[in-house]
C-alpha cells in the first residue's frame, strides 16, 4: 500500500482536465487526499475523475467546471467543492494558457486573457480558498508558475509577464499567511510534455529536440513529464513542510539554476 500522507486531507487543483493539473490531482488522490477537480474543461475533468475513482484506493472526487478567470465561478466553484469535500487543507493553482508573439505585434485581447487565466486566476482561487484555511489553522498553496517567468526570452511576454506575477503573488500570501499555519510556494516547470507544450512545438520529436538544443534546452537534455512535477508539488503539500514558504522550486533538468 502507497503512503498515505494526506490522509483525511481535501485538495482543491485547478487545470486538473489535463497535463501537470491532472499529475497533481492524481498523485495527491494516490497518496490519500479527497480532489475537487477544477478546470473549464467539463469533459477532462470528468476523465480525470474517472481516473481518481479507479485507483486501486479510491478517495471522495468531484468536477467542477469553472473559469478561473471569473470571481463569481470561482466563490461557487469553492463553495461546491467544500460542500462535497469539506474545506481544502491544499490548494494547487495550474490552470494556466499561453500566447506568443512579439510584444509590438500581441494581440490586446490575447495579453489580456493570459493574464486573466495564469495571474488573476490564480489570484481569485487564493483570495477564495486561503481564508478557510486561516480559520482552521492550516493550509498548502502551491502555485504553478514556470521557468519563462525569470528567464524570459523573445516572444514570450504575455506568458512570461503572468508567471512571474505568480510568482510575486505567492511571496506576498507567504507573508501574509505566515503566522496563520498556511504556507505558499512555487513549482515552475522547465519544458514538459503536455498539451499545451505540444501546442507550441507541434509534436513530441520537436519539444525533445528544445530540450536537447534550444533556447530553453537543459544540460540533462530530456523532456520533463507532468508527473515530475507534481513530485514537486506534493513535496510542498505534506504536512511536514510547514516551515518553508515563500520558496520557488525549479523542476527543470538544470535549464536554469539560480
């Protein structure tokens, strides 16, 4: 039988339809914690929670469709997911999009939306989740920012500018929540295998070639898979990581190393 760290624990993910938010939903429910699954995605999230009932252990699950971008969806999409599950002890924020471009040719309305989706969403689902947990005395917010968030190339201005934000953001939670029992951290993934990836680079031979040679390649020269991350992730999630907050992890095979 796996370890069951978060045992009687409720975990809140968003972007679990998919990619990194999916790992994330999965290797917490592995692990014993009940998932409400978060994600504009109403049929991914539903696969996903198909997968958490089908594990050899299964935990209490439930989908709830939400644009993260949205203050009303979230307050409702938290308010069902606590009525199901109870309050989260974690909250894991990986909903995120991503739109390239010069920053003199992006689109108004493409910067807007990442923004909207990667920053204020992450944002919204703090503000929502972080008082309940203050009043239990407990909580873990892991937010998912990445590598372009602080090394940033050509291109990559509106992705870069949200998840950098985040990690900002997540510094002023740290301190804010420091002496109420919750802390707040930051994975950011180098270059991963998921659908949004493979959006960008077309298919799995050209994300293995970046890696290897790109602009973003990274001395181990291979592609990180989704549950490498959530690795992370659950690191900072267990109980006895209380005493680090405010901390940016980089899970990206050396491609950066500050």
């Amino acid at each position: 039988m796996e370890s069951q760290p978060y045992a009687g624990q409720v975990a809140l993910v968003t972007g679990a339809a998919s990619g990194i938010g999916r790992a994330v939903a999965l290797r917490l429910a592995r692990e014993g914690a009940a998932v409400a699954l978060l994600d504009v995605d109403a049929a991914g999230a539903a696969e996903t929670e198909r997968l958490v009932r089908a594990l050899e252990t299964p935990v209490r699950t439930v989908a709830v469709t939400v644009d993260v971008s949205e203050a009303a969806q979230v307050r409702a999409a938290v308010e069902r997911a606590v009525a199901a599950l109870g309050t989260p002890a974690i909250l894991v924020n990986c909903a995120g999009i991503s739109r390239g471009g010069p920053v003199a040719n992006l689109d108004d309305d493409d910067w807007e939306r990442v923004q909207a989706v990667n920053l204020r969403g992450t944002f919204l689902c703090c503000k929502a989740v972080t008082p309940l947990m203050t009043a239990a005395g407990y909580g873990r917010v892991v937010n998912i920012s990445s590598g372009t968030g602080v090394r940033v190339g050509p291109g990559s201005g509106a992705y870069a500018a949200s998840k950098a934000g985040v990690i900002a953001l997540t510094k002023a939670l740290a301190g804010e929540l420091a002496t109420a029992g919750v802390t707040a951290n930051v994975v950011a993934p180098g270059i991963t295998d998921t659908a949004m990836t493979r959006g960008a680079f077309g298919t799995r031979a050209a994300i293995e070639e970046s890696a290897r040679t790109g602009r973003i390649a990274n001395p181990m020269g291979v592609v990180l898979e989704p549950e490498d991350i959530a690795a992370a992730v659950a690191f900072f999630a267990l109980p006895e990581s209380g005493r680090i907050t405010g901390q940016t992890l980089h899970v990206n095979a050396g491609a950066y190393m500050p």
